[in-house]
C-alpha cells in the first residue's frame, strides 16, 4: 500500500491532527512496527523530542511524528517520508487498525452450544462450542459469543459485543452495544454482601442487577459484582483492565479508565473520565469527582474533588504528596538531627 493511500484512508481523522505531510516520497508500506523494531516497509511512531535518537537510527520507511521541526528535518535527512500531528499515537493507531483487523469467526450456531428454546437469538450471531445460554436471555444481532460461556437467565447483550471465551454473565445482567468482555471476566456474580450475627455470617441474597452500556470494554479474570438492591452500572466508553474487582452497587461514569488490579469497595460512585492507576483500592461509599486521576497504588479512603491528582496510601493531593516524599527522603538525616539535640539538652 502507498504512502499517500494510507493518508487518504485516514483522511477525516488525519485532518482534525493539523496534519503537515512530506509528500516528497511515496513508498510502498507494508506493515506497522515499533520504532526500535521496524524495518524497511514499515510505519512506525515517535510521541516527542526525547525519541529523536530513534529517529536517527530506526529502519522505519515512514514515521508519524510530532509537529516538530527537528524531527521532522531529521527524518528527511535520512529519506524517511513522514507524517506530522499534533497526536502521533492517536495516528499511528488508527493506521495500525488499517493494516490489522483481529479475527471474526462467521455467523454460525456450533451444534454442541447449549441454548434454551426461550433465548432470543438476533441474526448474523456467532455461538462457538459449548456455550450454555440459559432461560429468557437475550441476544442481539452480529454477537460474537467465544467457546465455554456461560450466560445465566435474563441477561441481555447488544449488538456487535463480543464476548471471549470461558467469560461468565449472571443473571439479569445488562451488556450494552459494541461491548467487549475479555476471558475470564465474570459481570453480574453476587456482590460480597454478609450480615454478621451471634453466630456467624448471614449471607444476604444480592437481588440486584450489574448493567454495562454501550462500548464497555473489561479486561480479562476482571470482576463486576451485582449489589443486594438497585444496580451496578458501568457507563459509556468505560475501559477497564485485566484483573480489575468492581464491587456491589458502583457506579462508574463515562469515559473513565481503571488499570489493573485496581479494585472499588460496595458503594463507590466514580464521575467521567476518571483515570485510576494500577492497583488503586477505593473504600467503602467513596464519591470520586469528574476528571480526577489516582496514581499506581494510591489508596483513596475519603472522597475525590472533580480534576484532583491523588497519590500515595492513603492518597492525598499530589502537591502534598511530592513534599511528603521529599521529606521521607530526608528522614535519616532528620532522626540523626533530632538525636543529636536530644544529647544537647541531656
């Protein structure tokens, strides 16, 4: 494929980038690749100015770069036709989905699927080998339903989700259009809901349901528990990592994104685009405003403000945080001060 082909496919998209083109050269493209990594034929990246050694050494025939003119005189000089925008990895995604498209099995019923007479199917469904569809559930159309799921009764999923294999979908939970749910994931078990008594726990039955909407993506061995009452609901656009617990009665808003390992106590009411980092734990009840961000590990036990930075256990302003650090780097010399003047005064 043509350089400038690859340009035009983009087209709509690449104009919103204020894209600047070399159009010097026109080669043949045949690949996406790392920068590191790419050898002739391929179209590879670079996100900013501290990548430019790559620049000078990669393989790469064409480079998607930033609007910057080192660079960019840096890969003319070398012979590599280019690309420039203001977002090069948003670019070099949208190419990369132009030469790799991951694999649709076609519309077909497998005949060791078990499927009750009382689910409704929509057309063009594709059922693989032993999946079990129980009572009154529902299916849209173009579903891509991978080997070994299960769905318990009344569940309901869209159009276009794709659900991988051995993923499991309780029941009466609610999966929107355009869904992805990885393996392993479990949407809809029972929230960890246990009363305790004289004697012992009593487990208190979670009648609720989990409700995931449209373009909902959860990573794999990731869990979404249903609460007692009411519902468990994961907004729009909402991306959600592997090994990622969302427990009984959250609500997590549009857009955001949850990192692996993080995990959301009962209760937990996330705003949009809200970004967690890797293994960030959420207490009970906790309310976390639109746009904040958590950083990898932050332990947040009071509520979030909207736009706030968190890190740290438990989590606190990043401001603050940074000063704290800098202060437990100092704590040796500190201990050795406060000894010193202890001695003064003995």
């Amino acid at each position: 494929m043509k350089f400038s082909e690859i340009i035009e496919k983009i087209g709509d998209n690449a104009s919103k980038n204020s894209l600047i083109v070399n159009k010097e050269l026109n080669p043949d493209i045949y690949g996406v690749a790392s920068i590191d990594e790419a050898n002739k034929g391929n179209i590879s990246y670079v996100e900013g100015a501290k990548f430019a050694p790559f620049v000078n050494k990669t393989n790469a025939t064409a480079l998607i770069l930033p609007n910057n003119e080192t660079l960019q005189a840096q890969a003319s000089d070398r012979g590599i036709v280019w690309i420039a925008a203001k977002e090069p990895r948003l670019m070099f995604a949208q190419v990369l989905a132009i030469f790799y498209q991951p694999w649709q099995p076609a519309p077909e019923i497998h005949p060791t699927a078990i499927i009750h007479p009382t689910a409704k199917i929509g057309t063009d469904v594709h059922i693989a080998a032993h999946v079990v569809i129980q009572p009154n559930v529902e299916i849209g159309d173009n579903v891509c339903i991978h080997p070994n799921v299960v769905i318990y009764p009344d569940a309901k999923i869209g159009d276009r989700t794709i659900l991988h294999a051995n993923c499991t979908i309780h029941e009466r939970a609610q999966i929107g259009k355009d869904c992805t749910i990885h393996s392993g994931a479990v949407i809809g078990a029972e929230g960890f809901g246990f009363v305790p008594t004289a004697t012992g726990w009593l487990k208190m039955q979670q009648s609720g349901c989990t409700i995931l909407e449209d373009n909902v993506e959860v990573g794999c061995n990731s869990a979404i528990d249903r609460p007692a009452l009411g519902e468990t609901r994961i907004c729009k656009s909402t991306i959600i990592d592997n090994l990622v617990q969302v427990g009984h009665g959250c609500k997590i808003g549009s857009g955001c994104a949850l990192a692996g390992q993080v995990g959301l106590a009962g209760g937990v009411e996330v705003g949009n685009r809200v970004i967690l980092g890797g293994q960030t734990g959420v207490a009970n009840e906790v309310k976390i405003g639109d746009g904040a961000i958590a950083a990898a590990k932050a332990g947040i036990l009071g509520n979030v403000e909207p736009g706030e930075v968190v890190c740290g256990s438990p989590s606190m302003p990043h401001k603050q945080y940074l000063k704290v650090s800098v202060l437990l780097r100092r704590l040796p010399e500190i201990y050795q001060t406060i000894k010193q003047l202890q001695k003064i005064r003995e």
